[in-house]
C-alpha cells in the first residue's frame, strides 16, 4: 500500500487538462443532457468491478467540480489503496447536469490511472524482497504524460525521467557526435546543471567499462543477456547506479533482480496496462 | 485495407496537439540533444517490428517538421495499409537535432495509433461477411480522442459519436427527469437539429417497443442476452438502426452479428489496443 | 415562450470566451475605472428598451462573475422570455469596479443574443402552425457562433449543424469528386457514423431522385422555384427530411411552408438580426 | 475611397483568430470534405454580389493559407475598393480540401467586416463636406472587435477607443465617486500617461463648462438637442475636441454635423451593418 | 506616497500570468514539497529587508490563492507605501503545500516591482519641486510588461505608452517614408482616432518647429543639450507636451527639469532597477 | 568564450513566448507604422555599444520572422560571443513594417539576455582557475526564465535547476515536517525517480553530517563563514557535491572558492545584471 502518495498530484496542474478533456468530450453542448436533466440533485456511486489499486480520486472530483460549483464528494479509499470488486469508492452528490455531462470524462482519467497503478504494483511486487525498484519510460500517451507518470509512483514504483531536461540520456548517436563516451559525457558537463545526473546507455561491457571511467551516475544496461548484465554490476560495483532496460517481461523479472541491479525500466507497466473496471451507479435523490 | 481513408485526418486540428505533446516531452530543453547534436543532417527510418495496420503517418511527419523546417520524408506505405515485421515505413531526413529530440514523440504518437487500427481491423474482419460494422465508444484517454477515433476509422470500423454535441443519447437518468422515453425523446426534438441523430438505449424488449414507437434513429441494445438481442432486431424491422452494446468480446462477436444487429459498439478496440511495436534506425550520413 | 431552454448553454464552454473578451475590452488597465472607482458596492439594473426575446442572461451573469467574486444577481426573466420596452430584467449588486468595468461587455453579448433569438422568434411564429421548424446556417460571426446558435433555440428554432464534424453535407464539388450522388453517399458511409446524418443539396427534381435512391437522411431542396420545390416534396414523401434553402425571405415564409417541407434553412435570422436595445441604469448605493 | 488603408490590419494578430475560427468551424473532422476532397487542386473565385466597399481580403487569404500551403491568390481589388455586383474580387487556387474546408469561415470574415465599411462609408460621405468625421464606439461583438474596427477604419471613418486603456472616458459615476469633474481629473492626471487623453461625457452645459475648466481632451456632447449642442460647441470654441453622442441617425447627421461638432459617434456603423453579399464560384481545374 | 493607487492592477489580467508562472516554476510536479509537506497550516510572514516602495502586494496574493482556497492573507502595507529594513509586511496562514511551493514565485513578482517602485520613486522626489513627471518607456521585460509599468505608477510616476495602439510615435523612419512632419501627420489623421494623440521625436530645432506647426500633442526633445532643449521648450510654449528622452540619468534631472519639460523618459527606472530584498519567515504552527 | 553553445536554445519554445511578447508591444495594431511603413525593404544593423557577451541571437531573429516570412538575417557573431562598442553584430534586411514594429520587442530580449550572460561571465572567470562553476537560482522573472537560464549558460556557468520537478531540495521545513534530514531523505527516495539528486540545505555542521550519512547528491552550505564552509568540504570529501549558497558578493568569490566549494549559487548574475546597451541603426534601402 502507499497510502501516503495521497497528496503527489498538483491541482493546481491538474485543471487545465481536465478542462479541455471536457471541451473535446463536450463540442458544443451536451444536447441530451442539456436538454433533460433538470434542476434537482443526483448522487452518483463510484463503485469497483475490478481488484487493484486505485488511482485518480483527486482528478475524478476535480471533473465534477470545474463542472459545478456545487458537488460533494466523500471517498472511501484514497489513491494507492487496493480496491475489491464491489467496493464503494465515493459518492458524489450534486447537480445533475453536471454529474451526468461529467461521468464518462471521471472514468476515463481514472480507469486508466488505476489499471496502470494496478499493473505497476503487480510488477514492483515481484521485486521488493529485492530492494530493487521498477521504473517508466518515456513511452507515454502524448499529452497524458502526468496522469500516467503518477499513476506509476501510486503503484508503488519510480518515475523515470519526466522529459528531455531533467536527465541526461546518453545514446548511439550522442555519443557518435562526440567521438565517445567520454567526450560526450565532458561535454555535457560543461553545460549541465550540477544537480542533474548523466546517464549513458550500454550494450558491452566495454560501453560498461567507458561510462564507469567517465563517472557517469547511472549505467542502463541494455538489450543484456542476464550473463553479461550481472557481470555488468559487477564491474561498476555500486560505482553508479545500474538500470536494466530491454526486454523485461513480468517473467523475468526476478531473474533480472538477481543480476543485482538497481532499477528496472519498462514500458510495459504503462503501454500494457489494462483499463481498470470502476462504474457509475446514480441514485436519484 | 482502407487505402482511401489516408486523407480523413485534418493537418490543421493536428497542430496544436502535436505542439503541446512536445513542449510535454521536452521541458526546459534537451539537456543531452541541444548540448550534443552537432548541425549534419541525420537520416532515419522508420521499421515496423509487428503484423498490423499502420496509422498516424501524417502526424508522425508533423512532429519532425514542427521541430525543423529542414525534413524531408518518405512514405513506403500510407495509414490503413497492413505492415509487416520488418518492413521499411518510412524514411526521414533532416537536421539530427530535430531527429534525435522528435523521434520519441513521434513514435508515441504512431504506435498507440497503429495498435488501435490493428485491434479494430481483427475485430471488423470478423464482421465483414456479416455486413455489419463495429463501433468504438467514448471511453478514450482525456485529450487524445481525436487520434484514438481515427485509428478506429483506419482499421476499417466507424467511430462512435464523437462527443455530447453531435447526436443525442438518452439514458435512464434522462429518461427518468422526462417520464418515459415517449416524452424524452419529444422534448429533445422540439431543441435538437433536424441534423442529429436520437438514441436511446434499452434493456428490455418494452423499452425497444417504446422506443421504435416515439421514432428514434437508433435503438442500442445494451446488456441483453443473445436472445433478447435477437428478439429485438426482429421487433424493430429496420425501422431504426440497431447497435448491440454491453459484454462485447471478441470471441462473441459472431454470435452478436448473427441476430442480424446493424452495429456492434465496444471500448475494447481502443482500451485493449496494445501497443504496436515500430522502431526507428538512424544512420549517420 | 421557451421557458424550459433555460439551461441549455453550458456555463463551463462560456467562461473561456467570456475571458477573451474581458482581456479584448480591457487591454492593459481600465484607466479610468481602476483609478477612480472607490470601494463601496453599486447596485446596477438591466433595463429592456425594446420588446422581444430576451436571451444570454447566464452569460451576463458570467462576465461580472469573472470580474468579481463580490457580485449578486437577481433576475426577473430567464432565456426566452419575451420582454417589453421598460422591464426591468435583471439587478446587479457588487464591486463598484467590477460593475463599470464589465457592463459594455456583458451588454454586448446580451443584445446581440436577445437580437438574433427576437428574429428568429418572429420566424418561427409564422411557421408554427404548419409543423415546421426554422433552422440557420454555418454563416454566424466567426469565434461567435456557440451564442448565436444558442440564441436561435431559444427564440424557439431548432439550429442546423454545429460545425463540420456533425452532420454529412454533400454539394456539388463533392458529388463531382465521387462521379455521382450514389457514389458519393457509399464512399462517405464506409467511413462515418450510424450516429450522423448525410445531407445532400439538390436543385433539380433529378437530384432530388438520385438523392432518395441514395436512402440519404435530409434533401435540402435549393434555390427551388415554389412549384419544384412542391414536387421535390411529393416525390420524396416523408422518406427523408426536406429542408427548403435559399431566397428565404420574411415575406415568403408562409408560401414555402405549404410545399410541405420540414425544416426552412436561412442565414437571415443571425445576419439579419438587429441589436436589441437594452439598458444599464446604475444606482449609487 | 481608401485605397490606402490596406495595409493596416496586422497578420501578425490576425493568424490566432482565424484559427480559433477554423477549430470552431471544423469541429472534429470534415466528414464531408474529408473523406470526398482528392488531391487535385481546385480553382474558386470570389465574386460580389452587391455594391459596396470591400474589406477583409488578407483575412480571407489567411484562412486558407492556415488550411494549406499550397494556395495561390490573385487579388484585382484591395480594402477600401469600391465593389460592384458582379465583380469577380478574387481568384484562389490550391488544394481542394483547403479550399472547401476554408469557403464558409472565409466568407464569414469577409461578409461581415465589407458590409461594416460599406455602411461606415455611407455615412461619412455625408460628412466629408463638413470635415467632420464618424467615429464608432465599444458596442462590438465580443471578441470580434479589431475585426470590426478595421473595417471602421476601412470605410472612411476613425475609431474610438480600441479598449479603456487607451483613452480615459470619464462617466457620470465616475465624477460621482471623485465628487466633481474637477476633482476626477486632478485624480486620473496623478496616474495616466501623458500619451493618453482624458474625455468627459457631459449632458448639460453646466458639465460642458466644467469640464473645459478641466482642461480635459475631449467632450462628449451625449445626448443632447441640437440646440444644445450647438451652444456646447461654441462655448468650447475649439479648446477641446468635440464629439457629438446619442440618437445619432443616418438621417440626422448633417444637423449633427452643421452644428460644429468635429466627430459623430455612433454604434450604428456596427451593429445595423447588413451582411455584405459575396459569393464563391468553384471552376473544377 | 501613492496610497491610493492600491487598486490600479485589474486582478483579472494578474490570474493567467500567475498561472503560467507557477508552470513554469513547478515543471511536473514539486518532488520535494508535494512528498514532505503535510496536511497542517502552515504561517509564513513577509519581511522587508530593504527601505523602499512596497509594490505588488496584490499579485502575492493571488500566486497562493491559486495554489490553494485555503489561504488567509493580512497586509500590514499597501502598494505605494514606505517599508523599512525589518517591517513586518504581510502575514499568510494556510496549507502548508501551497505555502511552500508558492513563495519563491510570489517573491519573484515582488521584489522585481518593488525593485522598480523604489528606483522610479527616488527619480521622481527629485522632481517633484518642479511638477515635472519621470515616466518610462517600452524597454520592459518581454510578457512582463503590465507587472512593470504598474510598479512605475507605484512609485509615483506616471507611464508611457502601454504599446504600440495606444499612442502614435512617429521616428525618423516615418518621416522618412511621408516625405515630412507635416505629411506623415497628416496621414495619421485620417486614420487614428481623436481619443489618440500624437507624437513626434525631435532633435533639432527645426524639426520642433515642424512638429510645432503640424499641430501634434507631444514633442519628444530627444538627446538634446541642456541648452538646445530649453531652446525648444521655449518654441513650444505650451502648445504641446514636451517630453524629454535620451541621457536622462539621475544626475541630470534637475537640470533636465530646470529647461521647463513637462516631463522626462528614462528607460532606467525599470532596466536599472534593483531587486527589492524581502525574506519569508515560516512560522510552523 | 562558449561559442559551441550557440545551439542550446531550443527554437521551437522560444516561438510561444515571442508570439505573446509581441502581442504584449503590439495591442490593437501598430497605429504609427501600420499607417506609415509602405511597402518597400528595409534594412537595419544591429550595433553593440557596450562591451560583454552577445546573447540572445537567435530570439532576436525569431521576433521578425513571426511578424514577416521575407526578412533575411546575418550575424557576423554567435552567442557567446565576445562584442565590443561599436561591433556591427546583424545585418537585417525585409519588409519596413516588420523591421519597424519587431525592433523593440527584439531589442528587449537581447538586452537582458547579454546583459545577463556578460555579467555571468564576469564572475565565472575568476573562478575558472579554481575549477569551480558559478550557478544561478530560481529567482528569475516569472515566465521569463528560460531566456534567463540560458544566458546564464551563455556567460559559462552552469543553471541550478529548472524548476521545482528536476531536483529534490530538501530545506528547513521539510526536514521539520519529517522529522530528520535522514527522514526526509528516506521518504522522497521512495518516490522519486532515481535519476533525480537530492540536495539539503545545510547551515552547521552537524547537519551537513546529518547530510552526508544520508548520502544525498549535493550538500548546499547555506549562509555560513568561510571558515565553516571549509571545514564542511573537508568533512564532506568528496562523497557529496558542495554548492556554496548565502552572501555571496563578486569581491568575496575567490575567498570561497578557495574553500574548495564545486559550485557557487547566486541569484545576482540574474538579478544584478544590467541592460546590455545595444542599438538598432535603420538604412533606408
């Protein structure tokens, strides 16, 4: 459980996105809803079809309440709490045009931030007896980056980098410009901020060898045999930290840990996630 | 194939999306690319690594030509074609800094949009020999549904509405503040263009008979059994479009289309898409 | 009267417009306002100097709401309601600065909508007792056309498409492209919605023909003659919807309503629209 | 005529709004255009259907350049051309999807801001042998406004104010609120630039009076018989701009205008305007 | 002191560059804060650490109350008043999150316009004994422009032109282009609107003449000698605003006022102000 | 010099902030030059007058390609770049009216940015010799502090962080609420992504300790005597980035780099800088 990452989410970031996924779910007005639902309260229950881990509650209630003013809302779980098929989640009550305009947009944010807590957590899971923790990637849904780089650290694991300024990410290329290893890494030095940290991808360990000489902080180890990514740690022996990328499947997972490495990324925990199963029961009141 | 539906994809609405998608990945600036990068052009392709229908070219080009205006790109195959592991898709050269700091995004974009099209093919083809057409819903990731429902018309299925503003869609809620569907659906008229679709969505074969009584477009058949299904297409005669809807799977699909239903909507061909597999392979000219 | 309609402009899409036209009238600082406006409140009313449908009173509301968290509002009519020369319509009670500050623009929105839905009304009142509706057109003021087409339903016509996304409109150039109005309507209808409509123009009784056998939803008889629009109207009997357009005229509204058609298409209820007179009296309190 | 002023609208602030009008108007995607529009170019000419004064043909060009690249436009006429049935105004040729998506929302600028500098002109014409000049007011549609005071501009006429930080335009709650007209402007002259003008909107030859001893830039004459306005404006005696305000006619304008006046303010060259006739003839290429 | 001008800066246009402020200052998210701060209030007080002009009291405001409703905020000061070194200025109570993400943004408004109110006060005490005003010009930081003129009006000096539509500054160039003062004055006329002045910049003697007899509002003496300039004060008698530009440093004012200059630009009062030093000291409560 | 780091500015985020900074200057329309400029080219230089380092080239050449597509630009410098009084740095030639509207707004962008980089540069190098690097804060004008970033990086330094998400930064509060510099450290680890540093603000000795068995990525010695501040970097040794912080002055920079500091923050290279004076030179062509 992290009951504490309650409070990771910014608001004040939040509304901007949950505004204009209400202008393209609206278009114009809503022509059924506008036209039907009249003036009296509705209350509405946010109930789970699904086991995992729940994820979104804060951006679920900002939808309703940049709809109206006058919503009440009362969760019975917070972000990061595992739910049971058939768990009340919260009740939401208020004006009803803006329940009912404002339902489909709720879930779609919050079924996708839970599937993906949900798978997160299975993955992370896996590897807490070994202290070694599961990250992203920048394999993202574009424009849903936060929503999605959240829901990882709600299931219980590390962000990667959230964009192309707060690490540094040597590749192929970058080095090829440079002439190798390290020359790109001195160059970037001459630039960067001291409170960013430098990361060079390997395939060899030769490429393992060259980045522990030009102090690098984190060493990716990627598309590596499990052979040659545990001699990998070996060789760079907590001088930095070893991120191992490329073909992670949850089978291997542990298989990885055991190589002794720090940090594995993945898309998948993100790119696979399944929607989580949560559904909107009204009550007229 | 769907050859001809290149063109449905409006550069213009593109734009701005695109834009927002990369100030997202970039930040501040690319701490590793703008330091590194020196001015040669660098070229690229584009490989697919998976058996699918290829979908977002169009915008994959916007995200490089939005960074540089010194991009030149060639297509090998166009949005809608199938794609094989293995094949070239597409050539890009240009300035390497737009390249480098592009591909990400780009791929983002084209892989979520060709796992969509790829899903919606393998369900649509199982409809064909049925003439009946499958549907996506609007159940799809805040901000990103013009994509998602484009990839869904490129895999050779319709989309669904595209939001609350362009056909009307009475519910039980709505249904309850009217009285009855007979008065819903006349209130609805006396504000609604003659341009607009009514849809109501029943679950028993009274509502079907009440609804094809107050003359509504579309009748959806939601979480009925094969056959209340059935017994419903055979009470409304073509009088109105049928759309089956509720416990929509792959392995039902047949089963459905055989009660002679005319459309068969589910969130499945978008929220289960997986990511399709595509990988870029630059070579340093 | 259209009491009911209410309730049909979305206070959350109006807001965003509403700032841009704040930020439009008051450019950097209001320099007189904002330095000789003193604290205390001020009490305003709205005036109707004119008889007609009164229309955008949630919106008025709205421009002095942004302006001020400080502001009361009584209104003595709501959308819809006709109003005569010397009613009092509304009273404001607020931030003296907010009240001189906001009242250009909130009457600029208010009498142009109360302008175009007495128009409309007038329109509409002719046909009332043939069945058939008055609809507009695409012709609305560019960024304006969610207040103008709101104001048309609430002068008690029905609007005619919101924008290019929600109803098919087949024109000459289109059926050119195709080969024919048939080729036309199955190469649109692989790609669209069950949801949508498809609309085609014709101007001959051949067209009209070639229309029907297409199974379309609306014909829109154009630029008919009386007597061929008649026949147009006969021949389709009641299998699609007929929508007479141009050379509508006030005067002409009646002779074309006894061809029998649906709906009478015109730009002229918004262009044609004339300011509605409307007054603020403030009251020092 | 003014064949000068065509180079005074900005392109520059002119883009953001057309596009905002194309999002509006194409909505989601062109259903129509979309899917029929091949790839051929296509040839349309602007042709004007009624006699006036043209305005807005660099709008009309940016709206589809927005929409295409590949668009070229002949223009045989400029803003502030006199214009007459018949007149063939423009040819543009280029991508036909541009070119039937851009129709609609071109027309929409370009009709509306014609038919403001048509009338505009007509009314100046009365006062060109007076010397005396029309002027416009704040009474614009909300966020149209450089549209509709370039098009002031365009017929002959000067604007007033573009928004309440260019000019102070003392009101009666203002000299309220200070206690004296005196005493307001004392207030105001404290803050203002001394780039900006103060004007004071008087009723009575009282107010005329003090608000020469103010020394002030400007004074309104609103509301007032000719007869008063008459003695305003020779007690003045050309120590401050005069401008004649309130049931301001075409037909009373030269009594207006005999009476000494310099400029005539009135909200009619805007809103009673009448949509310009023009209309676009498409040549398949 | 400028006690009054307390309510000079229109809330409405401070909200959206608050806004974009805090984006650009939070990134993603505030990994330190969003993850340490606990649900407690927290008091922060707002000392001053320099002697000056408090100025942007309001703007402080708003950055924690749009990162939080629950916000209670207690001026000791207002804007335009006199702090010294250890003056305890204002007093915030509330959520911890908002407080701590909050201060530096709301800092960094503060200290840049006190900064500018303190420098343009110290110029004008100067000059006040002559009546004659300091004011400032266009070279402000880009997008910051109104936080910077509004300090100005803070510290007691009154602006230059907002921007380029509020005031005409014909430059050689222009003059160039007409031919002469007389003809690029003329020009204007036709075009501006009587609610602007004019204004023309001056070296010579000559060239005041010229702009004397064009009849223009304001005569800029720009970097003119001391003698050269009285000279041209002298021509002018008062006919027009005189305005001295070009030079102007702090020394030189009172010689510059001395010549009898209605009023004296400087870009110094805003590029060569300093920031203001003020501390936030947090209270854990 | 840098000349290398010509390229770090990413083009593509500069647009934005260009396109709002000019619609700042511009308002309405440029009532001078929109009304003067005819239509032939224009050519300019941009001269320096002041000596330093050049920044900001690129922006200063973006400003007029927003405003006109034919304007070419040749710089006989690049950023970073050392100018002397009277270097001719640019050579602008294009359409009057973009030169003469874009002149300003350009003119503000460069003139902070080298002012910012010449005096960065100033205090880097008499650090150089020390091997250690001056880095800036996060007290930089809001919404400018991407300009205000890389001018820093211009003049050699090296930016503190970007925002709030790309470094933790752990201060007094937070460590209160956590109870411990090693609490608060142990919390944030579990969210944050391991290629994240995190830095502690420390003022004794015992915290510094306290730091450094955390094992945290920078230990910042706030405000302490250069003889703490020694004593800290020979506790320290190494395992940890020392970043001196507090009361740091141009005269007293040496005497803190021989502490053995790396790195040595200070918000004056941005808030001290003065305008870089720089002047534009018209040839009428």
């Amino acid at each position: 459980m992290n009951k504490e990452n309650w409070f990771l989410l910014n608001k004040f970031m939040v509304k901007e996105h949950v505004k204009n996924a209400l202008r393209e779910d609206i278009g114009f007005i809503d022509i059924t809803t506008d036209v039907l639902a009249d003036k009296k309260d509705l209350k509405l229950y946010l109930i789970s079809k699904d086991n995992g881990i729940i994820c979104g509650l804060e951006v679920f209630e900002i939808v309703f309440k940049e709809l109206s003013e006058h919503v009440k809302i009362k969760f019975f779980f917070k972000d990061g709490d595992e739910v049971k098929n058939g768990d009340k989640v919260a009740e939401i009550e208020g004006d009803a045009s803006a329940l009912l305009i404002g339902e489909r947009t709720a879930l779609n944010y919050i079924q996708r931030m839970s599937g993906i807590a949900t798978l997160t957590n299975k993955y992370q899971k896996v590897l807490d007896k070994y202290g070694v923790k599961i990250t992203d990637t920048r394999k993202t849904t574009p424009c849903f980056r936060l929503f999605e780089k959240y829901a990882v650290m709600t299931g219980g694991a590390i962000p990667h980098r959230f964009n192309l300024s707060d690490c540094v990410m040597i590749k192929d290329n970058h080095i090829a410009y440079a002439g190798s290893i390290k020359k790109a890494v001195e160059k970037v030095r001459k630039y960067i901020s001291h409170t960013h940290k430098i990361e060079v991808e390997c395939e060899t360990l030769e490429q393992v060898q060259n980045a522990l000489d030009a102090n690098v902080d984190i060493i990716m180890l990627d598309n590596m045999s499990t052979n040659v990514m545990k001699k990998s740690v070996e060789i760079i022996n907590k001088q930095a930290i070893t991120e191992a990328s490329g073909n992670v499947t949850y089978d291997r997972l542990e298989e990885i840990a055991q190589t002794g490495v720090d940090v594995i990324s993945t898309s998948a925990i993100v790119a696979c996630a399944k929607t989580f199963d949560l559904s909107i029961k009204f009550v007229n009141s």
